[in-house]
C-alpha cells in the first residue's frame, strides 16, 4: 500500500484539466460524457465509477474518492480489475487494504470546516472536502458535474429509505452551496456544469 505526503498529492493536479463527477442523479439529463473525458484527470465519488451511462457520465475513471472503507468494501469499490487509484477522504490508519489510498491531506479539510461553519451535527460531504482540496492544487481548469446540491437524489441512494437518526448526521447541503458560491464559482478556472444550462 502506498501513501504520499501532502506535497506530492497535490502534484498529481497541479496545472491538470480535471473532471470532478459528483453522483447527483440529474446528471443523467445530460450529455456532457465526451467533455468529461477529455480531461487530463477524471474524478468520481463513492460508488460513481460504476455508473454505465457514456453519454452523461462519460467512461474513464482515474480518482475515486470515498471515505467509508466498510461501506466501500461492501458495494465493491475496490474491484482491482480496475485501474483507479482511490483517495480516502477520512482516513483511518485501521484499516488496511490491499490498493493505493492517497489520504486527502488533514490540513485541507481543517481549512474547509473554518469556511464552512458548521453545528457539531453537519459534517462537510466528500464532494465539498475535495473540491476545497484541489484548490490548493494549482489546476489548470476544473469542471464540475452531477453536483446540484441534492435537488435530486444521489443516483445509487433513490431507493434507498434511510433511518431518522441517520438523516440527522447528514450534510447541510445550504451551507456547502453557500461555500460554493463564495469560494470556489468565483475562481476562473472553476466551471460548473449543471443539466438545465
């Protein structure tokens, strides 16, 4: 298994065109898959790689970030016939596994809960952590799809009916859009690229 310092992490981006791929289900009214992949880098969340719609969401994968190692294993994640590396976003020095995790620098997520603000029950998703963590990076251009702030469900969760003390631990999508806005849209190289534009 291998482990990089924060430094080189970041050099994997720095002056890259990047591909970010959130899971929002209105992403599949679209028809930005060739723009996704023509990217030096694309990267997806949790369970997106295994979407199989080329004409939204486009077919390479070259990040996959997650952070929950259990839950990942169980929806096989970490199917090695696939050439991902993977960046674990809460990175817990228990669990071992047998691929490349690139834990997203700890100081970047201190960062982004500063500018969040968040009660003690919100926690920043992944989406938001690595968006915040790639600027830092110094890309060259970063194009963002399938975020619209849960205006739609998360693609693989529609069905999924989830227990009333595990929506209280949620995100607090107001404030992620809030941070969005006033963070990261006003950078040029930033664009966001939603269905109904």
């Amino acid at each position: 298994m291998a482990y990089l310092k924060n430094s080189k992490l970041k050099k994997l981006f720095r002056n890259k065109t990047v591909s970010v791929v959130g899971n929002a289900s209105s992403l599949f009214d679209s028809e930005y898959g060739d723009l996704i992949d023509s990217s030096d880098i694309v990267c997806r969340f949790n369970l997106g790689p295994h979407v199989n719609s080329p004409l939204s969401h486009g077919t390479r994968t070259d990040w996959c970030i997650y952070n929950n190692y259990r839950w990942a294993e169980e929806n096989n994640l970490f199917n090695i016939e696939n050439d991902w590396n993977y960046i674990e976003v809460n990175f817990d020095i228990e669990n071992k596994i047998a691929v490349k995790v690139f834990p997203l620098p700890v100081q970047s997520k201190l960062d982004l809960l500063e500018k969040l603000v968040l009660d003690g029950s919100d926690k920043p998703s992944i989406g938001v952590y690595f968006l915040h963590f790639l600027t830092q990076c110094k890309p060259k251009q970063v194009n963002i799809f399938g975020f619209d702030w849960k205006h739609t469900h998360t693609w693989y969760n529609k069905g999924r009916k989830r227990k009333k003390d595990e929506r209280k631990k949620g995100h607090n999508w107001d404030k992620e859009l809030d941070y969005f806005q006033k963070f990261i849209e006003p950078l040029s190289q930033y664009q966001l690229y939603n269905p109904d534009k």
